[in-house]
C-alpha cells in the first residue's frame, strides 16, 4: 500500500443508517462485520457500468478515483458527520463537488470548474470535501496539514477582501505552458472527442440548439443567429461524478467563418441532487447551474444556458480554449499542492457569498468568517478521517468488483 494511505487515520464507522441515493449507482453497503454500513461505501452494481466498462476501471483504479464517483454519498456523510451543527450555517453558493481535480487551467483563467452539482447549502460541504481531496492528494500527513492551512488562509482572505487575489501556481503555469497548440489545432483535436451520433439525434440537438440561440441573442444583441451555425456534434463520453449524465458538444461558427475563432459548446445533462441531505437548493431548477457557475466561476462564461433536451434538462456552457483539468499526478511538491488549495480558497471565500445576502454582504461575509474560525482547527482531523473512510470504501468497493467477477458465469 502507498505510504500516503498508511498514513491516514482509522475511524469507527458512524452508527446511521444509510439514506437512499438520487441516481445510480451510489447505494450504501455494509462492509464484513459492520453492524451498520457506512454512507461513503457504495454497493456495485455492474448494469451501471454496461455503457461504459472504461469507467469501472477509473472508479476502482485509485481511492481518489472512488472519492470522484461517489460525491452524492460524500454529501450525506458529511451531513451525518456535522449533524444538527449543518441548520444553524449560513446558506451559501456551493461548488457542490470541489475537489483538486476539478481544478482547470486554460487561455482565459484557471479555477475551479465543472459546475455539475452547484446548489445552496452549508459551506462544510465544500470545505470538507476540498479537504479531504487535498489529504488523498498528499503525499504524506504533513503536506495535507499544510495544505489544509493554505485552503483556510485563501477562503479567510477572500472574505475579508472579495477582491483579493494571489499568484497563479507553478503547476498551473506549468500546464500553461504546454499550450503549444494553435486554436484552430485545439478546437480540431477537441473535434475528435465527439462521438457519432445517428440523423434523428442530430436533428434534436439542432432542435435544442434554436432554442439556446434565441436566449443567447436576446442576452447578447451584438450577436448574429450565424455565430450560433452548427457545424458539427455528437456524444461526448468523459468525467467520473458525472459519467451517468448524457454529454454532447457542438461546434458552432463563432464570430467570423475563420474555422480557428469556431467555439465549442457543451450541452450536459443535469443530473438531480442528492436527496435527504442537508444541502438547500430546489430541484429541479434549470437556473441552478447557470446562476451557480455565474458566482462562482474564476472567469465569466458569457455563453451559460439551459434548454430542454428529449425531456430533460441540459444546461450549456461554452470551452475555454486550451481548458486543462489539474491530475493530481501533475503535482511534483507539497508547496505546489499548497498554492492551488490556497487559490481555491481564495475562489471560494469569494464565491460562496457572492450576491446571496446583498446589500448585507458583509454581514454575511463576517458570518462565514466566524464559522471558519470555529470549524478550520479541526477541519484537518475532519478530512483525515473522511479519507481514511473513502481509503476504506474503495477497498470494499474494488474488493466486491473482483468477486462478482470471479463468480460470474
């Protein structure tokens, strides 16, 4: 076993029953001789994985690999964890699933993405979870403690300045730097990622993208209906606490008929939020994740919308060009774990009470400082705990996989 999961501390399994998940396949499982399953162990179910064998590989490949699949059992253990103390925090805008690897570089900016589960809700949930996904990403007890700091001092610092900034970190610019690419290299290698997709459901995503249009033109009068021209789609097949929503990405005309200013669009299922948690938003709410990214994105997304796709709702966002997620095999040192955890901080501490309380902000503001305070001292034991438990799970987890194989016919 790699030094880094010795090193995290064992925890007595939380005696509460298990709720029941929103979407497959996250659904509790005791482990050998539990008394009581604990929320963060999921039960595998193999008709989950059909469509996509490559993802069972991902899920059990890593703890951290795990950590990413099952954020809605995340949410309801870190419920549970906090329990009554979760009514009397402030309402927040939630990430709703920060972790280091949702960490994006591209041209334009860096942060924070994938906006897939943004909702209202306590700020412990993206707390602990940034927490604990810095202490799987360390490399040992004292480079998560440290990076648990950085994350506090950043989220303080931005609730006492919303304005304040910090650099940008060396692996960052480091994935910068391997920009090499033209636009036109990247929008054509992005290109490839679309799936084919048959002539019926070609025409329903051109059907959908009239409807994005319009909104968009009516947001955005010094557009033309050409800078929306599709010019290709098709299914798109990528993400681990997203792999069960359906993706499609088009390619539109953009400003000019210059192939290389084209813009990618992404037309992503949204997926219902977990149930029976402490979080806060409605659901369903098609503004969820167009209002969510708006406060909390590093970097506006002037092409945020929503549309109605064979009865469900899709939220659309345009790619920054060169957009690169952050894998935590990227990072080479605790200082550079430490720098992005400090710059999340800093997004967050901005973006949790972003336009939640105006004209009484920095009430707010002074609110989530407070609780700060009271919760960052033990917010590392917290996240130690919470991974040792995802350590666990996923072991549990890899474990029934190689049995329902063994015994399969």
């Amino acid at each position: 076993m790699n030094a880094r999961w010795r090193l995290l501390l064992p925890l007595v399994l939380l005696g509460c029953p298990a709720e029941p998940a929103s979407h497959p396949p996250p659904r509790a499982s005791a482990s050998a001789g539990a008394l009581t399953p604990d929320l963060l162990q999921i039960g595998y179910e193999p008709e989950a994985f059909a469509k996509d064998p490559s993802l069972l590989g991902r899920v059990t490949g890593s703890p951290f690999g795990y950590f990413r699949y099952t954020n809605d059992a995340f949410i309801r253990a870190v419920c549970r964890l906090y329990g009554p103390r979760v009514d009397r925090m402030p309402t927040v805008n939630l990430h709703g699933d920060a972790h280091v690897e949702q960490y994006a570089v591209a041209d334009d900016g860096r942060g924070l993405a994938d906006f897939d589960a943004t909702t209202l809700g306590p700020p412990v949930i993206d707390l602990a979870r940034f927490a604990t996904s810095l202490v799987l990403a360390s490399s040992d007890e004292a480079a998560a403690d440290g990076a648990i700091r950085a994350f506090i001092r950043g989220y303080e610092a931005a609730l006492a300045d919303p304005a304040a900034t910090g650099p940008e970190p060396a692996v960052a610019t480091r994935i910068r730097s391997r920009f090499g690419s033209s636009a036109l290299e990247w929008l054509n290698g992005v290109e490839k990622l679309m799936m084919p997709l048959p002539p019926e459901k070609i025409a329903k995503i051109e059907d959908a993208r009239v409807q994005y249009a319009r909104e968009m033109l009516s947001q955005n009068p010094d557009l033309t209906e050409a800078f929306f021209q599709l010019k290709r789609a098709g299914a798109l097949r990528m993400g681990l606490g997203s792999a069960h929503e359906a993706k499609f990405l088009g390619r539109v005309e953009g400003p000019t008929t210059d192939p290389a200013d084209d813009v990618i669009l992404e037309m992503k299922q949204m997926a219902p939020m977990p149930v029976g948690t402490c979080i806060r938003g409605r659901d369903p709410d098609p503004l969820r994740v167009v209002v969510g990214q708006s406060r909390l994105a590093m970097s506006p997304q002037r092409f945020l919308g929503y549309v109605v796709f064979e009865g469900r709702t899709f939220y659309v966002q345009a790619w920054r060009v060169h957009y690169t997620e952050l894998s935590i095999t990227e990072i080479r040192s605790p200082e550079e774990l430490a720098e992005v955890a400090y710059d999340v901080g800093l997004q967050l501490g901005r973006g949790h009470p972003k336009n939640i309380a105006d004209p009484r902000g920095s009430e707010l503001r002074d609110s989530l400082t407070a609780l700060t305070r009271e919760l960052g001292p033990s917010l590392p034991t917290v996240a130690k705990e919470l991974a040792a438990r995802v350590v666990e799970a996923h072991a549990v987890f890899t474990r029934s996989v190689t049995e329902s194989a063994a015994a399969a016919p």
